[in-house]
C-alpha cells in the first residue's frame, strides 16, 4: 500500500473520530424524574432542560441534572425544653425540589440541597417549639410537636423548596429526667385511683340517702291514704282471707281463736268428763 493511500485511511479514520466526538459532546439525555441546567461558557440558562433526549452546543455547554423526586433524609437535633431539661430528636425528613426552583438552586446554593437548606430550617423550628414546652409536654405531644415544626419550617423555606412531611422517630431523655417523668406518672395513676374510690364511695352513700328518702315519703303518703281511707284496710283483709272466720274471745287479753279452734276444744273437754267403766274380772262369767 502507497504512502498516500495509508496518510488517506488515516484522514477518514480521524474525521470519523471527530465526528463521534462532536455528536456526543453536541447531544444530552435528560434521566426521569430530573430536571437539566444549561450552563454555556459560565453562564446559566434561566430555563431548565425537561427529561429526555436534547441537543447543546459541543465542549462549551454542559447539561448538570438535578432530581426533582421526593427524597428522604435522617437527622438529629438537640433541643432544650422550656424547663431547661436537653432533648435529642431523631427525625427523619421528606422534601422534594420544585421546577421552578432548579435554577435558582443551583445558582445560588452549593452542594446537597437538604444539608445546606433544609436541616437548618428543620432544626431551628424545631428549637422554638421545643423551647415553649416542658420536657414532658414534648414526650406527650409528640404530633403537635411535630406539626407545629412543620409549619414554621415550611414558612422559612417558603416556596424554595417543599417540605412534604417530618417523621420523628425517637425523642431521648436523659436517664434522670426519665426517671422523674415514670415516678410522676405513677403518682398520677394513683391519685385517679384514690379518686375514682372516693368518687365511688359517694355515689354509693348519696344512692343509699336517696332509696331511705324514698322509704321514708312512701310511708308518709300510705299513712296519709290510710288516714284519708280507713276502708282500704278492710279491703285488704278480704282480700287475703283464706274462708275460716276468727273468733276473738277473752277478757283483758284478746286471744284470737278460729271456729276449728273452738271445736276441738270441746271434744277434748267432752272425753275428759266422760265416765270410765271398769274392767270385768277375770274369770267372771259375762250374762
């Protein structure tokens, strides 16, 4: 092979290069769920790149992607409660960047968008809440703790970034607090106790006065309807007559007797009166 047909081969095998080259430095592809920003010889493009496939200008403009996904980041914040007791919040995030904010994200902040403005934004709320509340009330309310931080750091961020939620997974205490807080509650439990006993106790007397009032009226109005109607004894006593007629006999002492009473009193003084015949003798013949 001449020299002119090698020096060819290798000019065709270098603008083939180069064009490799430029096809892939003048084309970029947006991954879903990310948002591109144009920066061409250091400036940036106020509009952002949707995803997908999109052409630049070859080795002077660069596409950089930022997620617009929500994210989930851990951290932890020490707070001091209104009683000066130190409290330790593990919590977790969720946030997610809006389109409208891409550019101005990464124009005018650097790095990990949570580590430079969402954990100190989250931190701080959770400070001022926390230092209007004892360190009981923050074990006890744990969701409006968590609420309330949530709005104030919503308000700081404004609409830079979008706070979707704050997960508080644990709030530590130090071993003496915690302590004090069960000591407290057991005391609680046993003033209820003592409580309901007593309150118990009271309804049960007051139950007792009001059934001895009730007896007490009840005998007043059958005195009064007695009084007012001597016949309804009368009436009682038919109605509970069994049909043997008492007879009242005596003198000073009135002994009540029935009729079946009477009669068998007189049988027994007809046989004690009567007259016994004596036994024959023995031996004696009977005419």
């Amino acid at each position: 092979m001449s020299t002119q047909g090698i020096a060819r081969i290798v000019g065709v095998a270098l603008l083939i290069f180069c064009a490799i080259i430029m096809a892939a430095s003048g084309t970029y592809v947006v991954k879903p769920g990310y948002r591109g920003v144009e920066v061409t010889m250091g400036e940036v493009s106020k509009a952002f790149k949707p995803e997908g496939f999109g052409l630049k200008a070859p080795f002077i403009t660069t596409i950089t992607e930022i997620s617009i996904r929500q994210q989930t980041a851990e951290d932890k914040a020490e707070c001091y409660s209104a009683d000066l007791q130190q409290i330790t919040v593990d919590l977790k995030v969720l946030f997610r960047v809006p389109e409208a904010s891409v550019v101005k994200l990464f124009q005018d902040y650097y790095g990990n968008p949570f580590e430079s403005l969402v954990a100190p934004r989250v931190q701080e709320a959770l400070k001022e809440v926390a230092a209007l509340q004892s360190a009981e009330q923050i074990v006890k309310n744990r969701e409006q703790i968590k609420t309330r931080s949530l709005e104030i750091a919503r308000r700081k961020l404004g609409s830079l970034l979008v706070i979707e939620d704050i997960v508080i997974q644990n709030i530590a205490l130090t071993k003496e607090l915690e302590h004090a807080i069960e000591a407290k509650m057991v005391q609680e439990q046993e003033a209820s106790k003592s409580k309901y006993l007593q309150q118990r106790v009271q309804i049960e007397a007051d139950t007792a006065v009001i059934r001895a009032k009730g007896e007490a009226e009840s005998i007043i109005l059958r005195g009064e309807a007695l009084k007012k109607n001597p016949e309804f004894v009368d009436l009682q006593i038919v109605d509970k007559w069994d049909g043997i007629a008492p007879v009242v006999i005596g003198g000073g002492d009135k002994v009540m007797l029935t009729l079946q009473d009477i009669e068998r009193l007189k049988t027994q003084k007809t046989n004690a009166t009567a007259p016994t015949q004596p036994a024959p003798a023995k031996g004696a013949v009977r005419r």
